[in-house]
C-alpha cells in the first residue's frame, strides 16, 4: 500500500473500509463512487459498536469481488484473511471496531487503525496472489 496515497484518502475523509476499495480500483485505474458509497456503510462497525472492522468487511468484499461467484476458490481466501485479521487485532480483544480503536469510537485510533489497514492490505494482495490471481487485473464474470 502506498503510504502517501493512504494519507491523502485520509485526509479527504474516508474510512478505511472506503481507502481498500479506492486502493484497488485505482490499481485497476477504475472509478466507481457508487462502490466507494457502499463500502462507506462498512466502516466503523457498520455503525454498530459491536459490529465487525471495516477493513475486515472491506477485505472480504475485495475478496468477493476478486473471485467473481466462485464460491470454490472464495471461501479459502476468506478463511485466510479472516485468520490473519483475528491473529493482528489479538491483543485489541476482538474483531469488533470498538475493540480495535478503544476510547476513540465512534472514530479511528490514527496509529493503530492506520498500521491495521496498511498489513490487512498487503496480507489481502499476498493471499489474490497466493490463490491465482492477479490483484492488478480486474475480475472478469464469465
């Protein structure tokens, strides 16, 4: 992940959830606000304090979007961002945002949820990569 284009998403407001999504299509040199709407309702926990991270959702929707309805070759990569995301936020106590970003929810530990969205990013190309696919290549539905 590109640190500077990281904190130029950042500093126009989007959520980490928001900052996957643009990260890949402009990998793919692709706009879609709509998307980049929707994956908008994703941060923070869903707007539940108990809900699931952002960049947890955000990862497995790229992942999703990336195996294009085959369930076969999905369900592996999400059982492989699902471990290494419980194994990185451990020490936090859970999944959930409010877990993750403690006395700063409703918002986003800067340090902490930063680190996060940097590894979850890298660990998400390394695990396309590791299962065929080419995450520079946008996915084609047969």
């Amino acid at each position: 992940m590109d640190d500077i284009q990281f904190l130029k998403l950042k500093h126009q407001g989007y959520c980490c959830t928001q900052i996957m999504v643009i990260m890949v299509l402009d990998m793919w040199g692709e706009q879609n606000p709509l998307l980049v709407d929707f994956s908008g309702g994703l941060c923070m926990g869903a707007g539940m304090e108990q809900g699931p991270c952002g960049i947890l959702t955000g990862g497995m929707g790229i992942l999703a979007m990336m195996s294009a309805g085959d369930q076969d070759r999905l369900i592996p990569m999400q059982e492989a961002f699902a471990s290494f995301f419980s194994e990185q936020t451990r020490a936090c106590g859970g999944i959930a945002c409010v877990d993750i970003v403690g006395d700063y929810y409703p918002a986003p530990d800067p340090e902490t949820c930063g680190r996060l969205l940097k590894t979850a990013y890298d660990s998400l190309m390394a695990i396309l990569v590791e299962n065929g696919f080419d995450p520079a290549d946008p996915p084609h539905r047969n």
